[in-house]
C-alpha cells in the first residue's frame, strides 16, 4: 500500500534542503564582508511576547517580532560569532554524516576557542539557528541523548553512511528499536500498519507487544518513555504525515499524561518556531479522569501539585474546550489518578483486550 | 568460533529450571498440608546483620542467618500467603511465556484479593522469591520497566512464544537495540566481537557506533543508560559467562561513574542474594580522576555532594584499594569531574581515536 516511490527519498531531500540552507547563510555573511559591510542576521524572536497561540492550527507560534543581529554592534558580536561557528560546525557535521549531541556542541566549540559560559548558553544558540533556518536541529545532526522505541511492520530504509540502501522490518525484535538518527533519517519503505499507538510507558510497550497489538489493530507501536524526546515526535509526525496513519496516545490517567499526549499533537511553546514536531491530527485516547469512574480503576488521590498543575493547564489556551478541558475538570471532580499498569487488576491482558478496542472505538468521533 | 552446541539452550534451561524449583515449592506446602502440619518455609535473611562482604569473589553475600515463616504464627500468614500467590502468579506468567513488571505485580495482586499496602511491599516479596529460590526476578518473567540498548556482531536466537528459532543480528540497526525480555532470553548462536565496551550515555553510543568501534574494536557496544538495569547487568554478565568476552566500562569521570562501574561488576548490597547481575572480572577503564588531569580535559569542580559521596564510598570494602581507592583519593585531590563528552573539546572522535585505544591497553594490565 505504502511504497517507495522511484523520486528522490525525503531523507535525502530533507538533507539537501538543510545544506543548502547553511550554504545560503554562508554566502550572505560571506559577500556582506566582501562588500565591506557589516554582516547581519534577523531572527524570528523567541521572547515570551512574540509567541502566540494560533487558534487555526491550535499551537504555539512565533508572531511577526524579528531581532537583528548585526556585528556593527559590539553587544551582539558574541552570540552572532557563536551562530556562525555553529552553523560552520553542523555544515560538518552533515557533510561528514556525525551526528552529536547537545553536549557534545558545547565542548565541540572549546576545540575552536568559541566561549560558551555553560551549556544552556550553548543550547540557546541553537535554537536561534532552527528559529533562523525554520530547521529542528535533528535536521543538522544534533540529536537528544535520550531515546525511545518503537515495533511493528514497517520496512525503512537506512540513509546514513555506511548503511545506505539496507533495509530492516522493524516487527523483528519484540524488545523494540531504539529511535536514534539512523531511523529518524531512514525513509520508509512500506508497511501493513493503519494506525500508530504511541504508550508512555516500556511496560506496556512490551505487554503491547506479547499481546499482539501489532497484528490484532496493524498498528506500529511506540514507547514514548514518558514525555517522548523530540526525535521521537519527530518521527511520529513522519509517520503521520508520510504514510498517513493515525497517532493514538495512550498515558498514565493523570494531568502529566495527558499533558504528553497534547505535547505530542499541539507541540510546546518553546518549540514554537518549528512546524516540524506535531501532530496536529493526533488523539489522545486515554486514560481519561472519566476512565477512572468507568473502568473502576484502582487509582491514587491528586497531591497538591498535581492540583496546581491541573489549574495551571486549564488556563492554557491549548486546553480550552474538548476533551482537554472536560478531563481536567474530571480529574478534578473526582481528585483521582490511575496509573495504564492499574488494568492488571482485571489481568495482565485486559487493557489490551477490552480497553484498547472500546477506547479506538470511541476515538474514531473524537 | 562461538558458536552453538546441539545440546539443550542455555535459555531453555533456566526456563525448565524455575519451573522446577516453583513446582518443588508448591509439592512442598501441599505435601505439608495434606499431612495436616503447618506449612513452613525457611528464607535466607536479607536483614543488614546478615549482608556480609565476601573478600574473596568481591561481593555483598548473605551469610548463614535464617528466617522461618511458618503459617502456624498468625503474623507470618500475610507475607507467608503473599509469596505463595506471587509463586502461583509467576509460575503462570512462566508457563505462558507473558512477562511483567514489578507495578504490574503490585495491581495484579488485586485481582485474587492479596492485599499490599504499597508496590514497596510487593516489590519486597518478590525480592523474597528471588532469595528462596536463588534467582533473579527475570528467571521468572519480572522485568524492570527501564531498558538500554545493544549493538554489535552477536547473532542471537529468540526463545520467547512466536520468535522461537527466529535469529537477528544485532549490527543490523545503528541506534540500537533495546534490551528487554526477548533479548535476554536469547540464546547466543554467534559473534566475532572479542570484547564487550559498556558506556554510561546515549550520546556515547552513538559515537561508539559511528565511529566503528565494534569493528575497529571487535566489541559489542552497550549503552547503559545510567546505572545499567537489572536486566542489562543480567546481559553482560550473560556475554562475559556464556562467550567468555570481556567486559570494559566506560563511565563520567565522577564518583557516581565509579559506582556504576563497581555495581556492574560486583553488584549490590541489596542484591546480596544473588550471583547472576555480577562481571567480577569486568575492568572499570575511565574516564579516571587521574585522566581528567592526563588529558587536560573541560572539567566541572566537584560539589559537596560529590564529596560526601566520596567519603562515603571510601568506607565501602568494595573500595578497598586498587584502582577504586586510588580514584576516589584522586577526584578528592584535583576537586573536579569531567564528563565523558569533555572529549569533544579534541574533536569529536578524540575519544575513539586515542583515549580508547590507550585505556584499553592500560586495562591488559589491571
């Protein structure tokens, strides 16, 4: 159903496309200085003030604000140098096929005596180069040191060196394949699934497993490990969009749960310069506050943070209406929490078996 | 030249040998009830009286205390009845060839009305279980939620129920492959790796991989993830044991690296019960406090609670002398930390290029 066509693979094009971008960047500073002029960089802004909430497409997004970064101004001759060397080392690092890690770019730049006075001054840098390039930076081959895992029949095909054109049906390890850049770059080949069901938790990404979730509802299946890191909604986003399949969302039933699932669809207001990491068509399944009262779970009462967390969210303009609203206010009706594990209560197999159908089912109106 | 014998699996051993030890301990309390005598079992004490240092094999062992849990004494029904339903609940999950977590054991526990207070009191007699019988939960199908992640030259066969016979090569996906119950449950069929490498980081991993360390290295890498689960030392010691490879560990240059390289290799006080999540002869290669200062490397001063950590790992017999008492007096003297990406100040392959290959030689010597 789901093949791969004979144009160029989106990995490659994605990999071209973030070159080019550097080289574009590359150029302008360059023939600025060869006019004798002082180079300079406008940036989308990322202040607190610029990023607003598009009602339309229900997310975070950076409003018209630009900063100028111009080395005419002595003030911005630091974090303008450190954009440069920073786009000079990923150009590297793309062109060589590396990738690196977060921390990695902050001693990366001690090898070049480029100051970073600590990571998060590094890590902001960064992100001023996606917010300039409209680029995640997994696109540049900085990838989070945290990984998540996914399972179920879906052939890719590898795009990094060294393994380009080799394939692997990722249904052959029941323990699961790590998400790392090799599969977020890899292209997708083809697959028998219709849908995806990311859970929150590995225990029951291996009960998904045993259970045959994979076969019974085609679906792959992902472990997102708590809130998924963002190659992870990346590639969730990817098999969305690529291969048209349904995201469903399965957490603990509680306010941290349901704020991964919206996380996952409507993406963070720090990550509001990127288009690149939702999932605007996704469900969140479960568990609902009202699952609790339905499926007489064992549960746990609220603490005060999650009650303050709860009050928090409500006002966020994310969760204005639908189930988003509704469930909050249930989790604070009945001051109660469940856990995805508390289905044991009636057998290991009685989320998979009688939960996640009747949850799919009532997906399908949402 | 590892390869596999015609006699029964390993893997299929130790399944045939739970079975038989649960089996036994049922016959047992039957055999005691149908003589009309009170039920009784004896269990080695875990009580810190009774957590002894072994100067020999380097170990936390239980000595030779006791305790009687006897159904004739009203306060031993309740932990007594507990661990016969946990002995019934996982003779099930072994039988069905299911796996679990120890949540899930917690709520499971609600569906044959055993009552725990709390998941620390189930977790307790499952620890119990693994003291009776002399083995760890994952011989009876309880896996820890957390996973890590494997690569490398290793062709594995899967045990488990629908992968029976099925073989994977574990070179065949770049990110890794996630250690969970149907890798090791595995039976090793071949490897051309000559080492096993474990690393503390996500980011290292990928490195190791990019870098072609399991083929410039012959070794099987291994992401530990932080204080490595269960399941994964269980891995380890499984590769060092059954393929009689050796086992190199590579952590942070701090004192919480140290400790996760000496429970790798001797284990902990609070799994003195067991002898399968040790690597006695597993080598602990840096990063070294004596390396930060030999390699120049970006480093962080130590705070108060690295100190006092330091202070209290100095009392430990598992820090008596060599290489463990010799580097914490050394990250005491210099007052610094480094971490394993400090490498990257020298080019982001420093650490595969030169570091590795002139601490793996120093290790020949250890």
């Amino acid at each position: 159903m789901n093949s791969k066509s004979s144009e160029e693979s989106k990995a490659n094009y994605r990999k071209r496309e973030v070159k080019m971008l550097l080289k574009e960047l590359g150029m302008k500073i360059y023939s600025e200085m060869d006019k004798g002029v002082f180079p300079e960089i406008n940036l989308p802004s990322r202040s607190v003030r610029n990023i607003v909430y598009d009602e339309k497409i229900k997310q975070y997004v950076l409003g018209k604000a630009f900063v100028k970064r111009s080395t005419h101004n002595i003030k911005h001759i630091r974090p303008f140098t450190q954009l440069i060397w920073l786009a000079y080392f990923v150009n590297k690092l793309v062109e060589q096929g590396k990738t690196s890690t977060l921390r990695d770019v902050f001693y990366s730049a001690q090898a070049y005596n480029i100051e970073f006075v600590d990571q998060a001054e590094s890590d902001d840098i960064i992100t001023d180069l996606e917010a300039l390039l409209s680029k995640a930076r997994e696109d540049f081959n900085v990838y989070p040191e945290e990984r998540s895992a996914i399972f179920g029949d879906l052939t890719i095909e590898y795009t990094i060196p060294g393994y380009e054109g080799k394939r692997l049906n990722l249904a052959s390890h029941p323990d699961g394949y790590l998400i790392g850049p090799s599969l977020s770059t890899a292209d997708f080949v083809d697959t028998s699934a219709e849908m995806v069901l990311a859970v929150e938790k590995g225990g029951l990404f291996t009960r998904f497993v045993e259970e045959k979730v994979h076969n019974r509802y085609k679906a792959l299946i992902i472990d997102t490990a708590g809130q998924p890191p963002r190659s992870t909604r990346y590639m969730l986003r990817r098999l969305n969009q690529e291969l048209g399949l349904p995201v469903y969302i399965l957490t603990d039933g509680d306010v941290y749960g349901e704020h991964i699932a919206m996380v996952i669809i409507s993406g963070s207001a720090g990550a509001a310069h990127l288009r690149e990491l939702t999932v605007p068509s996704g469900k969140w399944i479960g568990v609902w506050g009202s699952d609790i009262k339905k499926y007489k779970l064992p549960s746990d009462p609220l603490t005060e943070i999650d009650i303050k967390r709860i009050y928090e969210l409500k006002e966020d303009p994310r969760y204005k209406g639908g189930i988003w609203q509704r469930e909050l206010d249930f989790f604070l009706k009945i001051k109660k929490k469940s856990e995805l594990e508390a289905f044991a209560k009636y057998g290991l197999t009685a989320i998979t078996d009688k939960y996640l159908p009747e949850k799919l089912e009532i997906a399908k109106s949402l």
